[in-house]
C-alpha cells in the first residue's frame, strides 16, 4: 500500500493496470476520486510496517494494531481483503492460544 500511495501521487495512476481493482467501486459509489487516494495508502501502508515491526520485536501493542488494521483494510478488495483475514484469523487463535 506503502508503494502504490507514493506511485499514485506522483504518477496520477495506481501500480498495474489503470482501472483500480474492485475496491475502487466502494469509493465510486461515494462519490471518491480514488487517484486521490494516495496520501491514504501511504498511511495504511506505514502503519503495516509498523505493525510488522511490532510484531517481530513482539511489542504488547503489535496485537491491537493488527487487529485495527485490519478490520479498517477489508475494503481493499480482493487482495487486502484476503490478507486481513488471514491476519485477524491468526491474531486471533495466537491470542486463544496464549491464553490456555
């Protein structure tokens, strides 16, 4: 996310092809110009990295941040969808586990 906000200000296009995915049409409907989306991304994606430094320095904190993020990342259809998922799926068991 990181990558495609920086590319998309300075290039007015989203990394690949020039429609955005699926997740574009969410923005559509609101009536959001998702070319100027860029700032957005750039904040999601330093936050991921955040989350991903917290995690491997195993900081207490790590687990609400990834549990925030990705809740507010399942609009970003197909690919950040899947990935939240995945990630509050296994935040989520590791939390039960730790737990017993």
């Amino acid at each position: 996310m990181l990558a495609d906000g920086i590319y998309v200000m300075n290039n007015g296009k989203y990394i690949g092809p020039d429609k955005p995915g699926p997740w574009a049409e969410l923005f559509y409907q609101l009536d959001i110009d998702v070319f100027q989306l860029g700032p957005l991304f750039v904040v999601f994606g330093i936050l991921w990295l955040l989350w991903v430094v917290g995690m491997w320095t195993r900081q207490r904190w790590s687990f609400i941040l990834g549990i925030i993020l990705s809740i507010l990342t399942l609009w970003y259809l197909p690919i950040g969808t899947i990935f939240s998922v995945v990630i509050l799926l296994v935040l989520l068991l590791r939390k039960q586990k730790l737990r017993l």
